[in-house]
C-alpha cells in the first residue's frame, strides 16, 4: 500500500514538473520555486510515511 502511494506521488510530481517546464520555461525563478516546493513535499512525504511505518510497525 505504502509503495503503491509512493509511486503514485512520483508519477504525479513528475507530470506537474514536465507540464511547469512546458508553460513556465522561459520564467526559471517561478520554475525553481515550483521544483523545490515538489521535492520538499516528497522529502516530507517519505519522511513521515517512513516514521508511520515504523511506528505502526505493519
């Protein structure tokens, strides 16, 4: 389940990043922005699902 949600998250930030490049290439502040806010929520995103995992232990 965890991995399955984890993939889906990568496919998804993946798309929003390839679309972001295709509008907003030629504005690379806007396009650093929005690239750094995608890899801090995955950080997040593993961070706390690595820690839900460990803690419920499932």
């Amino acid at each position: 389940m965890f991995i399955r949600i984890l993939i889906i998250a990568f496919v998804i930030g993946y798309f929003v990043w390839w679309i972001n490049n295709r509008v907003l290439g030629k504005n690379l502040k806007i396009a650093r922005v929005i690239a750094a806010t995608l890899v801090v929520t995955s950080v997040v995103y593993l961070l706390l699902g690595s820690l839900s995992y460990l803690i419920e232990g499932v």
